[in-house]
C-alpha cells in the first residue's frame, strides 16, 4: 500500500460553520482518516492531518480545497499568519510504499487537476518545485494575499498552472515534502516585536542586515533548518515565537526550545511552554526525552512524558499523545 499524509492549511479559523464542511469533506472520503485539526482563531487559520491511501488522499484533499473554495472569501479574510489562498498550502509526506520521486509526479497531476477543474492558480514548493527559489513557502507568501495579484504579472512569480488571478480564492501552494514539525514557543511578553528578534536570532536565515544590488543580505541565526517569525496571540495574551523544523534530524524539538531560553534571556525574557501544530513524529520527542532524562532507565511512555513536560507541550491545551504522535494517532 502506498500510504500519504495530507496537511492542508486554511485561511480560516473563526467560522465553525466553515471548518466542520471541510472536515466532513476529508472524512467523507472512504479509506481517509482524519488525525487532528489545530485551529488559531486570531491567525485566522486551521491546518488539517489526515492519512490514507495515495488516491484517496488526495481525493480527500481536492473535495476540502473545493468547499474552501465556496466558503472562503480572501477579499474580506484577515488574520495574522502569512498567506496567499483559501487553502494557503497544501503539502504531501510519503509514509511507507512510496517514493518520494513517485510522490512529486502525483503533486503535479493534482496541481494541475486543481488548476483545470477549479480554476485555481497553483505553485508547486518544496521537492516538486520547479526552480530552486521556488521550494521556499515564503517566496511565494512575499506579500500576502494582498500583493499576490501584482505579483503574478511579474516573470519570476508567474504560477506553475494556471496564469489568471482567482480573486476570491487567491492561489494555492502545493507539493511534495518531507515530514516537519510546526511548533510554537510561548514568551512572557506581549511585544510580537521582541518574539520576532528572537526569531531572527534563532533561523537559519537569520537577520536582514541591509541590502545588496537589491538584495536583502542575512546574518545567518543558531540553527540549521528551522524557520521562525514572532506574534502575538491574542487568545492566549502572550508573543510566541513560531517555528517550522524543517528537518528535525539535523536540528531537534529540545535544541529549539533550550536554544530559544538562551537567545530571549538576552531579551530579559522567559519561556512560557510551547505549542505543538499538528502531529510530531515519535522520534523527536524520544530524543528529547532521553536528553531531559539521560541516565534514567524508564519506560518508553514516561520517557514521552517526561519531554512533553521538559518542553511545556500542556500549557496551553492538553496533549494527548494517541492524539498528537503521529505513530501513535496511526495506529490508536
């Protein structure tokens, strides 16, 4: 069996209404399973995981971004988080029997299935990219929504399908990649400002420290395959710094977070937990557990405990591990 994990994210995070017609829409699906739903109501933003087979999946996937299509107005749409579409991004992860080569081909059919029935502007990211500029989500974010259709017009940001500017939905993003963690640190601070120089600090991107024949020039942050931009969420009263690790084997959930404690002490500041986006792999918060208990001969389950309390994982919502491991929310 060729099995994929689907993790679609829409520009809408208040309307309940809304969210439980896409969600019907994924679980209607035979052979798909719906593993969680992480909404932020001041992002204004909802990103689904669900798991299945190859076709069904992406059959799951299409129906979703059609009733986003009905039900989402970009023209009115606000929030905090960065997007362009309806449906901002929708990546595709190869669980087992699958390569992601095959994969990449499958994003493109659909890409392209998107553009023709739905009239859709699509760009492909991350492995399906077609340059690589291209792989980068925020290339393609680089003035939101609102910039999107000037932006469209000029060579370098003319869409992988599709060439005219779907006004309601905006475009999409879509591709082929590999497993990542969203994961957000919470500060004791309400400043977005001071969460977004921590992020600078801490990105592999690092800092814009001027420009250069009209490009914008970095000094590279700490860590190596991690993005992060500050905010402040309102829901919760405080700034978190929120962070994609893009390949948690190179850079791990309990180097982040202890990283992240030594860049806001220069701040003056503290942290306050984290909230994880999604699922996690189960190996990453092993590591981390073994790293907060490294002498200690406990169980598998107390050594998960013990990282999902080390990283402050319950201090905003519970965390159920059947839930949100993703090994475990599989199989629960």
């Amino acid at each position: 069996m060729k099995i994929i994990e689907c993790i679609p994210n829409f520009s809408e995070g208040q309307n309940n209404a809304t969210l439980k017609a896409i969600a019907a829409s994924i679980s209607s699906i035979h052979g798909v399973k719906l593993l969680h739903q992480s909404t932020g109501v001041s992002a204004n933003r909802t990103v689904f995981t669900f798991i299945g087979e190859l076709e069904v999946v992406f059959e799951a996937a299409f129906q979703a971004i059609k009733v986003a299509q009905q039900l989402i107005d970009m023209r009115t749409q606000k929030g905090t988080h960065p997007r362009i579409g309806a449906c901002d991004v929708c990546p595709f992860v190869p669980i087992s029997g699958i390569s992601m080569e095959e994969l990449i081909e499958e994003t493109k059919k659909f890409a392209e299935r998107i553009n023709k029935t739905l009239d859709i502007p699509v760009y492909l990211y991350e492995k399906s990219a077609s340059s690589p500029k291209r792989k980068n989500l925020a290339f393609h974010r680089i003035g939101n929504y609102e910039k999107l259709e000037e932006r469209m017009l000029t060579q370098k940001s003319i869409p992988d399908y599709g060439k005219t500017f779907n006004p309601k939905f905006g475009a999409l993003v879509t591709g082929a990649r590999d497993l990542l963690v969203a994961y957000n640190i919470n500060l004791n601070t309400k400043d977005p400002k001071l969460a977004q120089e921590i992020a600078y600090d801490l990105r592999e991107l690092g800092r814009p420290i001027g420009k250069e024949n009209g490009k914008t020039i970095y000094k590279p942050g700490k860590l190596k395959a991690v993005k992060a931009l500050g905010w402040f969420i309102p829901e919760f009263d405080l700034a978190q710094v929120s962070i994609n690790l893009v390949d948690y084997k190179i850079t791990p959930i309990h180097v982040v977070y202890e990283t992240t404690r030594e860049i806001a002490l220069n701040y003056k500041l503290e942290l306050r937990g984290s909230e994880l986006i999604g699922l996690i792999p189960k190996r990453t918060l092993l590591e981390a557990g073994h790293f907060y208990w490294p002498e200690n001969k406990a169980s598998e389950e107390e050594i998960l405990k013990n990282a999902i309390q080390k990283l402050g994982l319950a201090s905003l919502e519970e965390f159920d591990m059947k839930k949100r491991i993703l090994e475990l929310a599989i199989n629960d």
